[in-house]
C-alpha cells in the first residue's frame, strides 16, 4: 500500500469518525452526566464558606473582647475596630457580614440586605433565606448582647433579566446556567448538606439547556471538520489519478457526488446541540429554502469552493482536441462564469438584505464573528471564479 493510498484511507476514515462522532453527541449530555460532581463541588465549596465564616466569627469575638462594652456604644467604633480586617476576609467570596445589638445594625461589611430584611428574619438563625433577590445562607452566633450575622451568598434570582440582572449563582459554586434551588421534602433534586450534615437546599438541573457550549462548540468543529476532511479526500483521490480521461471523468463524478452530498446535508436533521447555535439559527439568516440558515449557506460555498479548486487543477484538455469543440466549451465556460458572477453578486445582497448581520465596518462594535463569517463566504465565492 503506497502513501497516497494510506493518506487517502487516512482522511476519508478521519471525515466519517468526525462526522459521527459530531452526530452521536447528540445522545450525550455533558450537563447530565456531571451532575453529581457538580451537586459534591457546590457542597464542598459551601462547606468551605461555612468554615470560613466560623473563622471570621472567631476572629470578630476576639476582638469585642478585647473591647470595653462602654465605649462600644459608638457605632463608629465597631468600623474601626473592624471594617479593614473583616472586609479583606470578605471581599469577593459572597459573603458578608453583619452585628446587631440592642435590634440595631451596628456593623456590616456589605449593603445586598437592607438593614430592615435583616432585622426582619430574626427568628431564622440558621438556614436558607431568600432576601434581596438573592438566595442567602444565614449563619448567627450570638456573642453576649451582640448577635454575629453572616449571609453566604448562593444565587441571584430577579423577576426578570437582562444584561445587567442575570440569575446567576456565585462565581465560586461553578452551578451552569438555568439550575434552580429547591426546598422541602417533597422537591426534587440533588440534596446539599452543610457543615453539621443538615439539609440546605436541593439543586435542581431539570430546567438547565441539555448541552453545555464547549459541546455544542465541538460538535459544531467536528461538523464541519468531517466536511472539508472528505472534501479533502475528494481532492487527493481526483489527484492521484494519473491518466488525464480517467482524471476528467473523475472530476465529472466527484462534481456529481459533492451536489448530491450537498443536497443530502442541506436536508438532513441536524443534531440539538448544533442545531441550537446561532448559525442555525434562521434569525440571523435566512434567504430561501435551500439556503434557511448561514450554516448551510457556509456548507454549500464550501461545496462550490472545492468543486472550483479541483477542476482549476485537475482538468485538462487531450493534446489533440477538437478546435471547434475547443470553443464551444469556451463559449459555455464563460456563460457559466457570468452567471456565476451574477450568483455571486446575489448572494452579496442577500447576506445584507435578508440577514441581521453588520457589514458596516465604521460600526465597529456591532461587528461580530458572523460579520467575518459573511466576509469568509463571500471570499470563498470569489476565489471560486
């Protein structure tokens, strides 16, 4: 087996093991299947916070004991005493802290619970609150007339959202987008236990998207990898025929099998979690039936582009052709070519009339990926000429 085999055998296995493997993600979900290391991470990391707060408790009554009560009855002191070293123990961990005495707030390290809500929920020592728009984790500790507060923050959660309100949990709990909390026996989901081996919440992963994007990102590579591979082979098979009418009339069924494949792809279902992407989406493209999304658009330019390739530097006319025949495919080489350039002309005005892409360059932050993904189409369809 010579090298030209191997390497053609190599690429038409590797297009097919893409391609599939592209297709069968869709019967995988990362999101499900990490759903118990996710639910053991969120309580540890929780655990953890815990830990921490009882850290701080410790280090705030160290301090007030140090403290006369007498000169304790300026708020001011408690700031001072304090403020720089609770806020460094505090900062960027979704925590924060508070010290109540004789029901005033006398002490706090952050403003995410008004002083009211807080006063409010006295009676919940411990557990679970929802205060804030925000899911909240109150640990107390009661340090003679004074009362230690701590709120761990576990998740936003707005009426609505937009850029600027986002239901999202805290940074370090790594919880996907869409999860929610639940409470009470009759919930389901994944249970998390805190420190003392209590039930805090149940995390529930039904409503979250059923694929992650670094999956739907792969497949969508692995897609079209399996596409310019096999393009690929195409090429190299075409090219290592060595006598020119066998040459050409590969050329002529290549030509006959990338339209039918292309027609084939144009029609078929495409996987969830592809299908769910943006260039699928007919929103941000959508011309005509045979071109509904910028992803088959894209499919088909690659079809054209190598289909141009191959013939460029393939095709070749036998030494004694026939002269007039010789004009003849001239004459419908260059009616092909007009019309291809009007096509091309077409699909310039269609990307910008039928598509909510920006081409306006002067606009600079309305340029997205798919404004180069248009160019890349565009340059493709060129260059095919």
């Amino acid at each position: 087996m010579n090298k030209g085999m191997i390497r053609n055998t190599g690429l038409l296995a590797a297009a097919i093991v893409c391609f599939l493997i592209s297709l069968l993600l869709e019967h995988f979900s990362f999101y499900n299947l990490a759903e118990n290391g996710i639910a053991r991470r969120f309580q540890e990391t929780l655990q953890d916070k815990e830990h921490h707060t009882y850290a701080l408790f410790d280090e705030m009554e160290e301090v007030l004991a140090r403290v006369n009560k007498d000169s304790m009855a300026d708020p001011g002191q408690y700031f001072t005493l304090l403020h720089s070293q609770m806020n460094e123990g505090t900062s960027g961990k979704g925590l924060d802290l508070f010290i109540v005495r004789d029901d005033t707030l006398r002490f706090w390290t952050g403003n995410a619970v008004s002083a009211e809500t807080l006063l409010a929920n006295e009676r919940e020592r411990d557990g679970m609150v929802f205060a804030g728009n925000s899911w909240l984790l109150k640990r107390e500790r009661k340090v003679g007339d004074c009362r230690l507060i701590s709120l761990i923050l576990i998740k936003h959660e707005y009426q609505y959202e937009n850029r600027f309100l986002r239901n999202d949990f805290q940074a370090d709990f790594h919880v996907p987008a869409g999860t929610l909390i639940m409470q009470g026996s009759d919930q389901t989901g994944r249970t998390i236990l805190d420190s003392w081996q209590q039930e805090v919440c149940k995390l529930d992963f039904s409503q979250i998207p059923p694929y992650s994007p670094f999956q739907s990102y792969f497949s969508l590579f692995l897609f079209f990898a399996g596409i310019l591979l096999f393009l690929l082979y195409v090429r190299h098979l075409i090219k290592s025929i060595t006598d020119p009418v066998w040459k050409n009339t590969g050329i002529a069924m290549g030509a006959i099998i990338m339209i039918l494949l292309n027609a084939i792809m144009l029609k078929m279902a495409i996987p969830d979690q592809i299908g769910d992407l943006e260039i699928f989406n007919p929103v941000l493209f959508a011309a005509s039936n045979v071109f509904p999304t910028l992803a088959d658009l894209l499919i088909t330019t690659f079809f054209i582009f190598f289909l141009a390739y191959i013939f460029h530097a393939e095709f070749s006319l036998p030494d004694k052709f026939n002269r007039t025949a010789f004009r003849v495919l001239q004459v419908i080489f260059f009616i092909g070519l007009v019309f291809y350039f009007q096509f091309t002309i077409l699909l310039f005005r269609s990307l910008v009339v039928h598509s909510s892409i920006s081409f306006e360059t002067y606009r600079v932050l309305d340029i997205t990926v798919f404004t180069f993904l248009g160019l890349l189409i565009l340059a493709f369809h060129f260059t095919s000429r």
